[in-house]
C-alpha cells in the first residue's frame, strides 16, 4: 500500500466527485510507500525508452489518502507503524511523542549531526558516505543511559547539552566526518560503526557534569575498541579476522555495551583527574 497525505495548510483544495475522482490542489507527501513508488518510476522509465513494456494500467494495490497537518500525519504514521514491518528508524522518526524522539530531531537541526543521521534504514550500508548512525540507534541509546528523563524541558535541557556534546565530539574523531577513514577503520575497529553511538551516549552521560568536559573528551582515544579485543569477544562481536568481525545488536549486548564502556572511559577519567 502506498500512504500519501495532502498537506493541511489552508492552501490545498480536495474535492471528491459523485463518481469517486479525487481532485487534489496542494503539497502532496509520500508518507509511506517510498519502495513501490521508485519501483513504478523505473518501470516507467523503461517504457518510455523502450528497454520495457510493462502496462502500467493493469497494475491495482490499495493507497490510502490522508489530510493532515504535517504533526499529525507524522504520528498518525507512528500509530500506523507499530504494525508494520518497517525499520524502527522509520516509525521512530515519525514518533513526536517520546523524548528521545524529540532530542534527536533537535540534534539532526542544531548540531553537527545535522545530514549524517539515517531515518529509513536500521543500519549504516557500506557505500553509504553521509550517514554515522540512524535515528533508531540515537533513541534507543538516549533511552537506555539518560532514563531518568521525564519532562519536555529536561529533554531540551538534554539536547543543548547533546548538541554541543556531538560538535565536538565528530571534530574530535576523523572516522566521524571522513567517509574514507571511517570505511577503513571499520574492518578493525568500533570507533566508526553505528553501534559505538551507545558508547559515544554514555560517555555524555558520565562526561555531563564535569565543569571542564571538552578537555576530557579526547580520553575516548585511549579505549580498547579493536575488534579483535577480548574486551568485546562473543558479547558484542563475532567472527574473526579471517571471516570478518560483526557486531551483535540486541538489546543484551547494547546495555552490556553501554556499561563496559562507561567503567572503561571512568577509569581512563580517573586516571586523569588523580
């Protein structure tokens, strides 16, 4: 099924007549469908070139027109979404309820997040060159370390705070802003994967009250995060060098993640401050 919405602006014009023609004047978005729809297009394209000759009019499946405000379309999609299976980067980024939800929105406008955070997919592909992490992975590592979050303004409080937090942090680690360090350091190491966002969130966390952070951040250099560490074997990675290392991605090895790296990085802190 395709979902489009025809945006409520108070400029758009819908009109359905006795014989069931919708006539539709105004912004129409492609809430869900975006696969079936670059699949027509191709189709389409190969007619008209002559490489195809599929007729396009015999093709029938259900698309479900709404009338939204962009806020509501986008949680009325959220609702819609539980279920479905689609990647949850997806139907996280249409929820606007939840506050990790809306800490990462502002991260993805005000800090250097900005472009590198994927919203479809759950995972980074590997000729992807934009992306460091997806929004799925940035709400559920906001949830796992900063659980004590209950209002709208801490969220934002949290946000200011992330915002500065990831500035400094992507100008810090090459693997971040390089697409081509960050393909190469990903045979070996952690430090550019996805995954490592739980790490880089809980870092925050232990790094938020310290009154001078940004001159500790750099300690994050100092972690085991080679693959091929005994540190990381069977919790969070597989394989081997010869095979190739992945990582394991449950909700398990996230929180065991999450909490090796937070004593690691406290230790190299303390060594520090002592």
């Amino acid at each position: 099924m395709i979902t489009l919405n025809v945006l409520e602006d108070g400029n758009e014009k819908v009109e359905l007549d006795d014989e069931g023609n919708l006539a539709v004047d105004g912004e129409i978005n492609i809430a869900d469908g975006q696969h079936r729809i670059r699949a027509l297009s191709m189709i389409l394209e190969g007619n008209e070139k002559g490489d195809t000759f599929f007729d396009l009019t015999e093709l029938k499946f259900p698309v479900k027109v709404t009338h939204y405000n962009v806020q509501t379309a986008q949680q009325q999609f959220h609702q819609f979404s539980l279920g479905l299976k689609i990647s949850s980067s997806r139907a996280e980024y249409f929820n606007q309820t939840g506050l990790a939800n809306i800490i990462v929105r502002e991260l993805m406008k005000n800090s250097d997040l900005a472009g590198r955070v994927e919203v479809v997919r759950n995972s980074i592909p590997k000729k992807d060159e934009r992306h460091i992490v997806t929004f799925a992975t940035l709400v559920n590592a906001i949830d796992l370390v900063y659980k004590d979050l209950e209002t709208r303004v801490q969220a934002m409080e949290l946000a200011k705070y992330l915002s500065e937090f990831f500035n400094e942090l992507i100008n810090l680690i090459p693997e971040l802003h390089n697409y081509e360090k960050r393909a190469q350091s990903k045979e070996t190491s952690l430090i550019g994967e996805n995954f490592m966002f739980y790490g880089y969130v809980a870092i925050s966390k232990v790094l938020r009250d310290k009154e001078n952070w940004k001159e500790y951040l750099p300690l994050i250099n100092k972690l085991d995060l080679l693959k091929s560490s005994k540190v990381w074997y069977a919790e969070i990675i597989k394989g081997g060098k010869e095979r190739g290392y992945s990582i394991i991605n449950t909700s398990e090895s996230r929180q065991k993640f999450i909490n090796k790296i937070e004593r690691m990085f406290k230790k190299l802190l303390n060594e520090k401050t002592e």
